[in-house]
C-alpha cells in the first residue's frame, strides 16, 4: 500500500475541526520529538482558539489531511502549550532553517518538511531543501496548490541533524556521534558554511572528542579558525592548540591578537611551547615556516621489525610516517625507507638495507615555489627540512604543501562548503 505523504504547509494554518466537521480553531505547529529514531514521531499540535495557543497530543487527533486536522470526540482540553524537554516546534525551530545532511555532508534548508503515517503513528520523514517548494509558503493557497508537491530533492530525515542551540528550551545538542562520522575535513566544511553560532554549535559537539575538534580546526581557514578561537579564554585556545599539529598550532597563534600570543602560548605545555617557539622563528612562507617537527629517524643499524615498532608506537602524524628516515653515526640523514619497503623487507633486515640513499631535501629558508619544484621533480610526499649544518629539522608533507600552493577560500569556489539553498 502507498504511503501517502503530507507536506507541513499543507497542514499548518488550517482548521482544526471536531469528529462533526465543526471547527474549533487553528493549527500553528507541529510538534516533534527527537530521540533515536532514524523518523521522530508528532508529540502532538500547537493549535489557535480564540486568543490563547493550546496544546493538543498526538492521540487526541483522529485524522491529519490537507487542508484540515481532524480531533477524536468533540471536545477539546484547553491546555496551554508549554515545551517540554527534547521537542520540537516543526515550524518555529526548523522551517525554512538550515540543517545539516549526513549523506554529503552539506548544509541544506528546510523549505518542506515531510510526515507520514507509519506503522500507525505519524512521523517526520523527509526534507525538501528546493527553492521551488518554498513559494507555497508566500503564495496564496489557491495558487500555492499548483506548485508540484515533490522535487526529486528530498533527502531522507536519517540522514538529517537539525540545529538546535537557539531552542535553549529543548536541551538538545548535535550528537557527536553522528558528527564523528564524518571527515575532520568535511566538518570543517560545515562549519565554514554555517552562520557563527551554528558554528558554534558544531564546533561544541565535535569538542566532545578533543583530537577530533582539534583535526577540525587543522582543517578551518585562518579567517574562521580566529573566529571562534577569539571567543575562547587564553587557558581555552590552549588547551586547543596543544592537541593541534605544532606546524598548524605556530600558524594559529601568528594570527592571534599581539597581546594574546604570549599568554596563550606561556599556557601550553613545555615540550609543545619549545616545538611551537622553534617554528616561529621561521618565515611562515618558508620551509621551516611550513615544515611539521614530528618525524621518525633511526640509526641505519636498527633491524626493521624495531622500525616498524617504532612506527606503531610513534605520536609523529601518519603522512609523516609515510617515510622512516635513516641516519648515520655523526647524526646525519643518509637515507629514506618507505612503510611500504619496510613491511615488505625482512624483519632482521637493517634499516641501511632498505633505505634510499641520499635523499633529496629541502632547506629551512627555501620559499614554496623552490619546495614545490623539489618535491615534484623527486615524487617526494615527505620531504626533510635541513638546517645551515646539514641536520634534518622536520619534515613537509604533501598534503601541506597542497594547502599552501591552493588559494584562499578554495573550498567555497569549488563549491565544497556551501551550503544548498
């Protein structure tokens, strides 16, 4: 049997009658609440009678239809409407809003929301995000009639996560559940995308997971990575930046506000503060600017079943790891190993056996262009940075050296973090 599908503008402003035909009043809202169900169930009706804003459950409505919404019986409890925790005005709180779509990981807008009588009960269970549906909302109802019901737009309310903050009432957040399923990357998208306060609130349910917020703020542009972390306290934008990559946390706290740099970074633990100071002394532009200070060298007699156990117990970040670099006696690099040479050489192999020698490498005080040359001439995705003194003092990474050479706002332009209007 078809399911037949009601559209919220279809319902709302419409008479609310008793099992007669009489009518009682005016539907305002719908009311929702959110739980786990992959389709929320109606908790009942906001309705208008006389001068007062009533509520009405779910079981004391006989039929929902277009253009009227039947009662059971023919009288009415006239009881105020107070929200209760965990609900949801479908019209107040989440009409013509954004919300956010899982499936993509786009902002889209509630232009329609859909319902439906499941298994006996009614539920939320679609959103039209089309321009083209909004109208019926501004247009007469005769006329809003001829405006095709469905777009081929709707995206499934599984799929849906609404925001919520602005209904302090409810005492809803976003899950961070749902969130962590996503790319720090596409989060980041989001956020850049959402108003400051829908931001806000993305930002705080990824907080949950300190590694997963501080991997979404790697992600943010410089201009929204300020924004949010200027609303934080000193001890707060450090405790941030110390679970950030120290290349990526040096770059956050040159854009702070001159008086805020010191504070914030006096607040960050020693071994953290003594990498980040060391990465300010380069030129952002340049390659000890650019360069991360977490990498995994090892004398060129460690057998490779060592390495690989260091690889498994090391804090450097995985693209680091991509390459175990080799050096000798004196403390010099003499040579590259990538994981995949390691895993497929002998466990009582030593790391010299392995290696590439000679490596090619960038210097402290090269300028993006230079590196960008190097690394594409060698097919490097990890190149070493060295000092005046031929010693290796971090490493640069392909996918940060991608980040420098893309432009500004790049994401918006390719239409990657805007949101479906």
């Amino acid at each position: 049997m078809a399911i037949e599908i009601l559209h919220l503008s279809s319902v709302v402003k419409n008479a609310l009658v008793d099992h007669s035909g009489e009518r009682l009043g005016r539907v305002e809202d719908l009311i929702v609440r959110l739980g786990d169900s992959p389709h929320p169930p109606l908790a009942g009706l906001v309705v208008r009678i006389g001068q007062r804003s009533l509520f009405v459950p779910i079981d004391r409505i006989a039929d929902i239809r277009p253009g009227r919404v039947e009662l059971v019986g023919d009288t009415l409890n006239l009881q105020r409407f107070d929200r209760r925790p965990g609900e949801l005005l479908l019209v107040k709180d989440l009409l013509a809003r954004h919300l956010i779509n899982l499936q993509g990981a786009r902002l889209i807008r509630a232009n329609e929301i859909e319902i439906a009588r499941l298994d006996g009960r009614w539920e939320v269970v679609g959103v039209d995000p089309s321009p083209r549906v909004a109208l019926r909302r501004l247009l007469p109802r005769w006329l809003a009639r001829r405006i095709p019901t469905r777009t081929g737009t709707v995206v499934d309310w599984a799929s849906i996560e609404p925001f919520v903050a602005h209904v302090p009432t409810a005492r809803l957040r976003i899950p961070y559940r749902k969130l962590a399923r996503l790319h720090p990357a596409q989060i980041a998208d989001l956020v850049e995308a959402a108003s400051h306060d829908e931001g806000e609130e993305i930002i705080e349910a990824v907080g949950q997971d300190r590694e997963l917020e501080a991997d979404v703020f790697e992600e943010l542009d410089s201009e929204h990575q300020l924004e949010f972390i200027r609303s934080r306290s000193d001890a707060e934008a450090a405790r941030l930046l110390t679970t950030m990559a120290p290349d990526d946390a040096a770059d956050l706290i040159t854009e702070l506000d001159q008086e805020r740099r010191l504070p914030v970074l006096q607040s960050l633990p020693a071994a953290q503060q003594r990498k980040i100071r060391a990465l300010l002394s380069y030129n952002s532009e340049s390659a000890g600017g650019l360069m991360s200070p977490d990498f995994l060298v090892a004398p060129e007699a460690t057998p490779v079943s060592e390495v690989l156990e260091a690889i498994r117990t090391s804090q450097a970040p995985p693209e680091a790891l991509a390459v175990v670099f080799s050096c000798d006696e004196v403390g010099h690099v003499s040579g590259t190993a990538s994981v995949v040479s390691l895993v497929r050489a002998s466990p009582s192999a030593t790391l010299v056996s392995v290696v590439r020698p000679d490596p090619p490498h960038v210097h402290a005080d090269w300028d993006i262009h230079a590196i960008a040359r190097k690394m594409s001439d060698f097919n490097l995705t990890v190149a070493p940075v060295m000092d005046d003194h031929h010693l290796m003092i971090g490493v640069i990474t392909v996918d940060d050296l991608l980040e420098q050479l893309l432009p500004t706002g790049w994401r918006r332009d390719y239409g990657m973090a805007t949101a479906d209007e």
